[in-house]
C-alpha cells in the first residue's frame, strides 16, 4: 500500500546534498605534502634572494606547508604576491583572509586572546596599534635577516616591518579642470597651499573617522597651522565621505574636481588603471602611513611565516609589494616600476613626517569632536 | 473476567481553569453496548469522550479500559492516546486530504506493522463492509459527506480495536441520509461485536443506536437507562423535556398517591418518587373524552387550538386552570368545543426539579 | 462550505488543558536549549561587551559604564538616533501603504493576468538592499546617474533626482520592502470571506467606505505586523545609508557601528552599546504591536475554500492602471536590473556613457579562484540554512500552536527575539561568544550557518504558524489515535498538509541568507567567505563596478533558488 505523501520533494536529498557539498569543502583544505623537489626549488630561490636566511628555516618552512595570513584588501596580492610567492617557494602554500582594518584587527586579537587563531602573519597599517600588541606578546619577537632593508623610520624592530608605504596627497579629475585650476595644481608645493584650491563647493575630503591614512593629513596640518586650516578646508564647502573608495568613485564621476588627503597610490590609482580621469600629487613634506606584517606569537607555522616575512623585505619581495598592490616602496633598494610612477607629473615626496603615532592616537577622540563640529555630521 | 466492565468511568470531573465541565460522572459499559452520551451543547459530553480517549487530561477521576487502569489521578497515570486503542470517529471526519481514501483507512494498520498484502487485503473487506468498494483511490475532497463518514469510520474499524468513540457522527449529514445511516451503523457495529460510545445532541438518534442511554446536562449525568426506560420513566423536568414533549403540573402533595392541582382537584398518580411538587405527563398519554366521562382522572376542559401533523394533531386544551397539550390521531376534535381530558394514573410521572 | 465555524472556537478552548505527551515536552526542552542557545549566548556576551572597556579576554580589561553613558548620556548619538527612528518609520509606514495598494489591485481589481503580476511585483525582494543602492546609484547620481543624463539629454538643467539623501535611501528601503508587504497581505486581503463584505454592501456601504471601515480593520494586525518588522529591518540597515547617506551628512546607528568595528581604531565595546540602543527600539516597538494587537484580538478562522470576491470591474480604467503598475514596475525593478547589468560591463561610471569602454573584466575577476569559492559556498549556506532554519522554525511552530506544553510561551518569546537583534549587533556578539568554540568552530563555514539559524528563524516560525492554524487539529488527532508518535504525525500528517508555507518560508529564508551581510561581514573567515561580503568588500578593493557584476551573479543565484521553489510548490497541493 502506497504511503501517504504524494508531494514530491525528497528532504532526504536535501540534506545528502548539503553533506556532499560540505565534505568536499572540507576536502579542498587538507594540505599537500611537499615534494622534495619543491623543496630544493625553494631553497635555492631562498638562497638567492634572501641572503642570510638559514637552510633550517626554509626546510621547516617547507614541512610545515602552508602559512595564514590575515591582510588588508590589496589591489593586485593575489597573483603579485600570493602567486609569486607560491611559484618561488612550491612547497607553501600561502592562504589569505582579506578583510578591512577594524575586523582584521579585531578578529586577530580576539582569537588571539581565546587561544585559537589560524593566524601566521598578521598585517596592519596603525604603527601604534602594532607597537601595542607587540607589547601583549601576540607578536613573534623575531627579526628578519633582510630587517636592514626597511627604513627605521617603517618598523619596530624585532616585530612589525613595513611592506610598502600609502602616500597621502591631493588628487583631481582631469577632464573636470579650468586651465586656471591646472595652473594652480601645478604649483602647489607644500601642505599649506593645499586649503587654498581654487575649488569652492567642488572638493571632497574624507572623514577624519576613516583609519590612520586620513587621520594623520587632519593631524599634522593642525599640529603645524593649528585648526584654522580645517577651517579654511571648510569653507571650500566640502562633500565628506565615510571613505577613500566612495570619494574616488564620485571624484571619477565628476560630482567634484578635487579632493585632499587621499591615500591615491592605493585607491586613486586603482581606477587610474582602469583608465579613469585622474591625477595626483604629494605635496611636502610627505605624509605616509606604513603598511607593515608581523608574525604571530603562537603561529601555527612559524617558520613558513618567517620565510614570508624575510621574502616580503627582500628586494625581489618589495618589488612585488610594491608593484602589484601600489604602494610606495619602505625600502630605498626596491625598484618602482609602477605604471603610473614612470608618469612625468608623479613625483614621491622628498622629505617625511615622522610621526608620533601614539599622540595620533590619543588626540583623535577631541579631534573627531573638532572635526565634526567644523566640518559638521 | 464476565463481570468485568469494557470501559470504566470513575468519578470523571474536569475544569477548565475556574469552569468545571464535567462533574463527578461515573459509567460503567460492558462489552458489546451501545452507549449514547446525550445533551444539549455545553453540557460537557464531547469533553468527557475526548476523556476517554485520552485526548484531554481530566482534572480528578479513574478511567479503565478493559482491565487496565489509562489514567487515574491518584495514582498518577495517564497513558496518551497513542496507547489506548481506541478507536475515535471525529465530528468533521478528519479525513487527512492528501492521502486517497485507502492510504487514510490503511494508516492505521501500517503504525501496526502489519504486511502490505494482508493489510490491503483488510482495507478492501473493511471498504465493501461500509459499502466504499471501489473508491480505494479517490481522495476525500472528491467524496460525498455521507461517504466520508464512512471512510472515517472504515478507518478506525480496519485496526479491530474493541472500543470506538464517535463524536456527533451523524450531525454534519442531511436528514433521509441521517436516518438511513443510524441503521446501518447500529447493525455494523452490532455484527462486529464492539463496545461503542458516542456524543449526540439529537434524542432521536440516541434512541434508535443506543442499548443505554446516558443523559447528561450542566456537566453531571442525570439519569442512565434504556431508551425506553428513559422515556417512559424520566426523572427529572429536564429529561422529561429533552426526550420528547411533556406537559408540567405544579401540585401539592396530599399523599404519596395522590396530588391536589391549583384549581382544587385531586389526581391519582403513579407513586411519589421526589420532594419537588412537580408532576408530568406526556401528551400522546392524555385522552381526550366527550364532556362528563367518568374516567380516573378525568378534568372538564376545553380545545383551543389545533394543528394537524399528519399522523397526530396536537391539541392545545385548557383543563382546570391548566394549559395542556394534548397529541391524539383523531383529528376531529373541533377548537372551542368542550371535552374531557384523562390523565391517566400510570402516566402522571412524579419529577425532580432541574438538574 | 465557507463561514466561521463553531467548532473550531470550540477547538481553541479544547487546547488549554489538553494533555501533552512525554515526547513533545521532550521536544520542547531540545527546542528551547537550541534556541536558548543560538539567540541567548551572542545576546549575553554583547551585553558583557556593553559594560567592559575592552573586548573580551583583553588582559587588564575592566568593568565600566562609558561606553553606556556616551551611548545613552550624551547628545552625540542624538542626531545618527533619530535618523535611524526617522528612516524605520518611514520605510515601515511607506512599505506597509505600498503593500496595501498593491495587495488590493492585484486581490481586488480586475487587471489582465493578476497571478504573473504578483510575482513580478515580488521580484525587488529577490536583490539585497545593497544590490538595489547599488543599482540605484547608477540611475540617480547626481549629475551622472543615467536617469539625469537622459535629463540633461533632454534638455534639463542639473540633476532631476539625487539617491544621495534622505528620501534617497527611504526610497531604496521602501522598494525593496514593499513586496514583502504586499505579500504578508495579500493573504488576509483573500480570505476576507465575501460574505462578510457583502453584509456591508447591502446595508448601504460604498466601496471605498467598505474599504476603510470593514476590510482595512480586518487587516490591522497583518498592517501593523508589516510597519514594525519592516521598520525594524529598515533601521538596523547600515549598507544602504552608509552608501547613499554620508555625502549628505546622514549618519545612523548602525552606520556608526559599522564605523566602530571595521575602521582603525576600532571601539568594539562602543558599538556593543549602540547595539543595545538598537535593541531597546525594537523590543519596545515588538510591546507596541503586541498592544495594538490584542485589541484587536477576535480569534476568525475560515473553514473550507473561501467564496472569492468578485473583482471590480474596471473598465476604461483598466489600461490607465496596468500602466500605473507597470510604471512602478519599470522603476522598482526593470530600471534596476538594467543599470546592475549595464553597470557590471563597465570599468567605471564617468560623466560619458562610453560604449567603447564595456568590458568583460568584471566578470572575469568575480570567477577567478577564491572568488569563485564564495559562489559555492554562499549556495551552500543558503541551501542548508534554509532547510535547517524551516526544520526548526517547522518544530517550533507545532510545539507553539499544536500543544500545550508548558514552556511554549517562551519558546515563543526566544525564537522572536532576534528580530529585536540587528545583525551587526548579533555579529559581534557572535565573534566573542564563538572565537573560543572546540572543533574548529570558529572560522568554518558552520559559525555562519548558527549565526543565520539565529537571525533567520522567526521568518520560518512567522511563516508556518500561519498555515499551522489553518490545519484543524483533529488531523493530528486522528493520527494520534491510531497510534502514531509526535514525529511520524509531523512527518506523514502535518508536514505535507503545510508544504506550501514550508517552501514559501524556504525560498524565503534562503534568499535572506544569500543577501547577509551585517552579520556575515564580522564572522566570515578565509574559507567561508559569501557573495555578499565580495560585494560588499569590492566597494573597497576593485571598485563599485566588480560590485555590480557580483550583485549581478548573486541575482541569478537567486533566481534558481526561486525558480526551483516554484516547481517543488506547483507539485505540493498543500
């Protein structure tokens, strides 16, 4: 005797269906076990690029076989690092977890604390936030035989290294400029012809809110003029947005003509590529925010971490730092062969702002309150 | 084990919060009766079958289905309707709409386990049995009312459990359908030897399925009997009135035997049973006399109306102060004439009040 | 066939003091530790979160009321308050007179083809609100949106309309909101038993009179069910008025919690008490309903087939309102879909429409290696999610509605509490109460499936209970008097009879999930990330346009999803 249900859909199936598909997941994540030939590739690429790494590291890099990293969203890191990386170095293989500054920060010192991270290497662009965790211990205190190659000014030793620098300046839309406007953007040489811009009710700026890139512009500027340059950027009647990718997509649509504070290298010049309208410059003296890795303290693969981290501060590292995610070099021996660097109106800024990013911290609670109530909510 | 009730109620009450449906009622049913739980609507018989069927909870009270206990409040049992077997014939059938008529009398034999062939073998004697042969695959939306209730009481008689309730079976049919089926469900049920309770609200149908009548009203039982016996013998105005017509007579009581009405007359009754000076009779009883008829009982009274019915007339007559109506198949009796009318001793029932 | 009947009064007083079996308050334990679970654990660690400077775990963190007092005693947060009030109730009352228009025109009025407009009209509640911002940003940016370039090719001076407002994202919320409405009412509006509308007719009521004493009444409960869960929805949406609002100065609460969380410095703490902020709107918006509703509490049920109510004819009107719908239908949808798909071929929006410029590199981009793990596992999330989350929402809404075992209330309570929980909000939560979890928990697939399990269950509940209540209970009953236990009544009995609700809730569910963002956006790790957070996270990394070609793709996902509902609910006849 036929049972009830003469509906048709098969739960059961449903179900087997989500099984499948989640074993399979779970499948793909198993790691490879390295080839000894990988792992030879791998040391003589070592070798060869990093001078001064051990035998021992690298061949208990490669039996590890994989390294976590947790980054910010970087426009070309998939094939520029992780790839390159990867076809250097066979026997690891390299996982990213891409995500913006607070939930990387977060995510990271949460599991850090509850015990339980995948992390390997950790990036970050908030130098006292770094220094802090330093200071907790969820760093690994190491320091990378290719550490030398990195400026002073773009690490603390022994834990973070940057990996390339974001270059804050002003930026505008070329086919949206008067010849007048032009002539003036030529001109301009420091940060105090920046509030000056012939751009009345046509300039965007981003808020002070938005991370470390645009708090430092609001705070050097005030430390230097005192509030009243906010106040003067205020009367050019700025559009403020909640951050740099929305201005840049608005800049390229030709709502305004110009915007100060732009971390351009990065955002800027990611439609630049794509062929939009833009230009931009760094007026003196230069403002930069470093992009910079650490190792985690209880890493998992600690020695896969240290050859990434070795790798990234080597030339040949650097060089794909800098050439595939945009930013500017943190070190004088890397080649910048960005597009758009080997343009004539790209110049990198002369001199740097050494910053107290501690203060920068500290301030930014009152300068948000200034901020808003100059620039309004 | 003969004298071992089939089904046993023991002190029954339940409330719903401050509301007490059923209070204290107490049967006793052997196997193979009929019963009948009569009353008017509210008066908590639907409650007290659900009751046995375990589908409520009683507040205090024993129930025994054959010899075991399936719920006592004392001792703390109350076996779910799952376990009683017991079978339950809903008022609105419950035919489960997307399963065809066999799959919905198959069910039960399925949860039993028993084999495909012999339990579709079952299912089509049980079919032809309530005249259904030959609408195994129809599905009920498609079915008559009358033949849904037959699928519905094919379903619970297909699993042979011994015991089987029937809720206001025949209350969602027309009339000539109603009356044929009262028949036929008498006779299956009589053939197939089981114990029967059901819940009516029409004394008509009682009388003709019930070996024993269980009246009820307010939530108490009032009187249990044969139907005949609780017909000819109520004993209370309530269930005189609720089982067929009846004529009330305040009185005194001058005896046991005998009555003084208002006017001053007295009447021979049966025999005082009750305190209420209450007595009545019903009014296919009274005879209707020429004027001065000598007769026991006998009261000089007068027609004031008439309605013919077919077989009876009803005659309303006023006697001695008292109104009376009066059914006789002669349908002759003139309105406004002067007659007698008997109320004969046997008849006068002495009643309690209310209930 | 059709009326009020008695019995089923009767049937309602029946269930008070019916007696339940061991095995369904077994269930009802199991369904309340889960639930308990799933909504209770992020909800009491958020409140912890609210009271401590530090996330949790952090060394040398301590009690304190700041966070509390800058969220509740200061004027900060006064201005982002009341914006967010002001976008709920704006989007709660414009969804719901939406939804009543539509549901009446298409239940009422006699239109060409009513059941293929219905779903049309259904589509905007298919693409996430981000989806639609997105979309409409396309169409109604100010001065290059191209809604205003063909404005300006026309000849018109400046911008017809700017999204980048108020009224802006008030109208992306509404679009998306209003078939929802339109659906929770077009039901009631149906079963209105004709009679009933009749009995006013014939004592002298015009139609419109009809419609605002006897019919607009009846659909009060259903009407105020719509303003507060779509106005709750509306208010704890950060995408869209972080998107469309901050170049006009609109900040919101949830705007400014995601600003919290996910820029440095974070202030995790501090977003732990707005989420509380958030939390109090909506439990004293769920105690205003609840109020209004037992007003209005007369208990009617309709047995059998409802007679149907005869559509108004319309006449010469008839044209003028299916082109008023189909407006509304080019606007609402059509529009939209076009500039997603238009847009997704772009490399950016300029002051040009440049047809030389369409490129394939979007979608190039979205299908390449990790990318393309998100699109299977977004399909696996809303796939299982949905089927979980209806299983349980299916459970939990017959031990509700079909028994009378204690502690039912509460389950009733815990399941709908949710609703109260903004996603962000049940996200952080979520973060501390898991990261500690054994098994490799935390960073699966899995910790999404519990958060959606959580966010999600009080639509299936919501969904099924009505169904539920319009199987009579002596289904069950007879089931249950043959001898079959609660599982196989709910498998072979009630479960078929609901399968309509079941599926409708599935889609449902199901498309909510794959549309996640707030909560999935903190909890995602590198093997679980969704379509959604791509989309979301390419509005930072490639630019709005490889946004759109996401959207695009997600919205053909969803399209399956449906598309495979409709089939398996043209098979269930229940």
């Amino acid at each position: 005797m036929k049972r009830c249900n003469n509906t048709r859909i098969p739960r059961a199936l449903h179900f087997l269906k989500g099984i499948a598909i989640a074993s399979a997941l779970f499948a793909m994540q198993q790691p490879a076990s390295a080839a000894s030939a990988d792992v030879a590739t791998a040391w003589k690429n070592a070798q060869k690029l990093i001078p001064g790494i051990s035998k021992e590291t690298v061949d208990a890099a490669c039996s590890e076989g994989s390294a976590m990293m947790y980054s910010l969203i970087l426009r070309g890191e998939q094939e520029g690092i992780i790839g390159h990386f990867e076809k250097l170095f066979p026997c690891i293989k390299l996982k990213v977890f891409n995500a913006s500054g607070g939930v990387l920060s977060q995510r990271f010192t949460n599991e850090m604390r509850a015990g339980n991270s995948p992390t390997d290497i950790w990036m970050n662009s908030s130098p006292v936030y770094g220094s802090r965790l330093a200071k907790e211990g969820l760093l690994l205190n190491w320091t990378p035989p290719t550490a030398s190659l990195i400026d002073d000014l773009w690490k603390d030793e022994g834990y973070w290294y940057a990996i390339g620098l974001a270059h804050i300046g002003i930026i505008w839309n070329t086919e949206d400029i008067k010849p007048e406007q032009k002539k003036w953007l030529e001109g301009v040489k420091t940060w105090a012809d920046v509030p000056n811009g012939p751009f009345q009710n046509n300039t965007g700026l981003v808020d002070i809110r938005a991370g470390g890139t645009t708090q430092i512009f609001y705070y050097y500027n005030k430390q230097k003029y005192g509030v009243d340059y906010w106040k003067k950027l205020a009367t050019l009647k700025p559009t403020i947005f909640s951050g740099v990718n929305p201005l840049i997509g608005r800049l390229v649509a030709g709502d305004f003509a110009y915007a100060a504070g732009i971390t351009a290298d990065t955002a800027g010049a990611t439609q630049w590529l794509k062929g939009a309208p833009l230009q931009w410059k760094f007026p003196e003296p230069g403002l930069a925010v470093p992009y910079f890795i650490g190792i985690s303290a209880k890493a998992p693969h600690p020695n896969a971490a240290k050859l990434f981290m070795a790798w990234s501060l080597s030339t040949d590292g650097q060089n794909s730092w800098v050439n595939s995610s945009g930013l500017a070099p943190a070190s004088s021996h890397a080649t910048d062969n960005r597009p758009y660097a080997k343009k004539a109106w790209y110049k990198l800024p002369k001199t740097h702002y050494r910053a107290d990013w501690q203060k920068i911290a500290t301030d930014l609670k009152a300068d948000t309150q200034t901020f808003t109530s100059i620039f309004g909510k | 084990m003969v004298n071992v009730p089939q089904v046993r109620l023991d002190n029954i009450t339940k409330s719903f919060g401050a509301t007490q449906i059923v209070r204290g009622v107490d049967i006793a049913i052997d196997r193979g009766e009929i019963i009948a739980l009569l009353g008017p609507s509210g008066c908590g018989k639907t409650t007290l079958l659900r009751c046995i069927a375990g589908l409520e909870q009683p507040t205090g009270g024993e129930i025994s289905i054959g010899p075991k206990k399936v719920f006592s409040s004392s001792e703390f049992i109350n076996e779910p309707p799952e376990q009683r077997k017991i079978g339950l014939v809903f008022q609105s059938y419950a035919l489960w709409p997307h399963m065809t008529v066999a799959q919905n009398v198959a069910y039960g034999l399925h949860l039993k386990k028993i084999r495909k062939s012999e339990a579709e073998a079952k299912v089509q004697k049980i079919l032809s049995t309530v005249g259904l042969s030959g609408l195994s695959d129809r599905f009920p939306s498609t079915l008559s009312g009358g033949q849904q209730q037959r699928v519905a009481v094919a379903r619970s008689l297909v699993v042979e459990n011994d015991v089987i309730l029937f809720d206001e079976p025949l209350s969602n049919l027309d009339l000539k359908l109603r009356e044929e089926m009262r028949f036929e469900l008498r006779q299956l049920i009589n053939r197939l030897g089981l114990t029967a309770i059901f819940v009516t609200h029409d004394q008509s149908e009682a009388m003709v399925l019930a070996d024993r009548i269980c009246l009820m009203h307010g939530g108490k039982l009032l009187q249990t009997g044969t139907p005949r016996s609780v017909y000819d013998e109520p004993e209370t105005r309530f269930a005189m009135n609720f089982l067929g017509a009846a004529n009330f007579i305040d009185c005194s009581f001058v005896d046991d035997r005998t009555i003084r009405i208002p006017s001053g007359t007295i009447l021979q009754i049966r025999g005082r049973k009750n305190q209420a000076p209450l007595v009545g009779i019903r009014p296919e009883k009274i005879r209707i006399e020429p004027e001065g008829s000598e007769s026991p009982n006998a009261l000089k009274g007068r027609i004031t109306d008439s309605v013919f019915l077919g077989g009876t007339t009803l005659y309303r007559v006023e006697a001695e102060g008292l109104d009376l109506q009066v059914a006789s198949p002669d349908p002759d009796h003139v309105k406004g004439s002067g007659i007698a009318v008997v109320l004969p001793p046997q008849f006068l029932l002495s009643l309690q009040e209310g209930a | 066939m059709t009326g009020i009947a008695v019995g089923k009064r009767r049937h309602w007083l029946k269930n008070r003091g019916r007696s339940y079996s061991r095995a369904e308050s077994a269930l009802c334990a199991v369904l309340l530790v889960i639930v308990g679970a799933l909504v209770l654990l992020p909800l009491g660690y958020l409140l912890y979160g609210a009271l401590r400077d530090s996330p949790p775990r952090t060394p040398n963190a301590g009690y304190t009321w700041a966070n509390l007092v800058e969220i509740y005693g200061s004027l900060h947060f006064a201005q982002p308050f009341l914006t967010t009030l002001a976008i709920g109730i704006s989007v709660g009352i414009g969804s719901a007179i939406l939804g009543v228009l539509l549901a009446w025109i298409i239940t009422r009025l006699d239109i060409p083809r009513p059941g293929l407009w219905e779903k049309l009209l259904t589509l905007p509640i298919y693409f996430s609100p981000l989806m639609l911002a997105l979309a409409f940003t396309a169409l109604g940016a100010p001065r290059v949106g191209f809604l205003n370039l063909i404005w300006k090719t026309l000849g018109g001076d400046g911008s017809a309309v700017s999204v980048y407002s108020f009224s802006g994202i008030v109208f992306v919320l509404c679009v998306h909101y209003a078939p929802y409405a339109m659906l929770v009412l077009t039901a009631p509006m149906r079963s209105i038993s004709a009679e009933l509308e009749e009995a006013a007719r014939v004592l002298g009521s015009s139609r419109w009179h009809l419609m605002r004493t006897v019919t607009i009444p009846m659909l009060r409960p259903a009407i105020f069910s719509v303003v507060l869960i779509v106005g709750t929805l509306a208010a704890e949406n950060f995408a869209v008025p972080t998107l469309l609002g901050r170049q006009s100065k609109i900040s919101t609460i949830p705007g400014e919690i995601y600003f919290w969380l996910t820029y440095e410095p974070s202030n995790p703490n501090l977003a732990a008490a707005a989420g509380t902020l958030l939390l109090l709107v909506t439990i004293s918006g769920i105690f205003v309903y609840r109020y209004m509703t037992r007003m209005s509490g007369r208990f009617v049920t309709i047995t059998g087939k409802p007679k149907l109510i005869p559509r108004l004819p319309l006449g010469k009107w008839r044209s003028a309102i299916t082109g008023l719908l189909a407006f509304y239908l080019a606007i609402t949808t059509i529009l939209p879909i076009a500039a997603l798909i238009f847009g997704s071929f772009m490399p950016y929006i300029g002051q040009h429409i440049d047809f030389n410029k369409l490129t394939l590199h979007n979608y190039q981009a979205a299908l390449q290696g990790e990318n393309y793990s998100a699109i299977t596992h977004s399909l696996f999330l809303a796939v299982v999610s949905a089927t979980l989350i209806t299983l349980l929402g299916f459970l939990v809404s017959y031990i509700i509605r079909r028994t009378s075992v204690p502690g039912r209330g509460l389950l009733d309570y815990l399941s709908a509490l949710p609703i109260a929980i903004p996603g962000m909000v049940l996200g952080v939560g979520m973060v501390w109460a898991y990261v500690i979890a054994p098994f490799g928990l935390w960073g699966s697939i899995w910790i999404l499936l519990i958060a959606y399990m959580a966010r999600f269950i009080v639509h299936a509940v919501r969904a099924i209970n009505a169904s539920l209540l319009q199987v009579s209970g002596e289904m069950d009953e007879a089931a249950r008097v043959l001898g079959a236990g609660i599982f196989r009544r709910l498998r072979q009995i009630t479960m078929p009879l609901t399968m309509r609700a079941l599926l409708s809730s599935w889609v449902l569910v199901a498309i909510f999930v794959l549309n996640e963002l707030s909560a999935t956006i903190l909890l995602y790790s590198s093997k679980s990330i969704t379509l959604s957070v791509l989309t979301w996270n390419a509005l930072d990394m490639y630019g709005a346009m490889q946004a759109f070609a996401f959207s695009v793709i997600q919205g053909c996902m969803t399209a399956i999803l449906v598309w495979v509902s409709y089939r398996l609910s043209g098979k269930a006849t229940w």
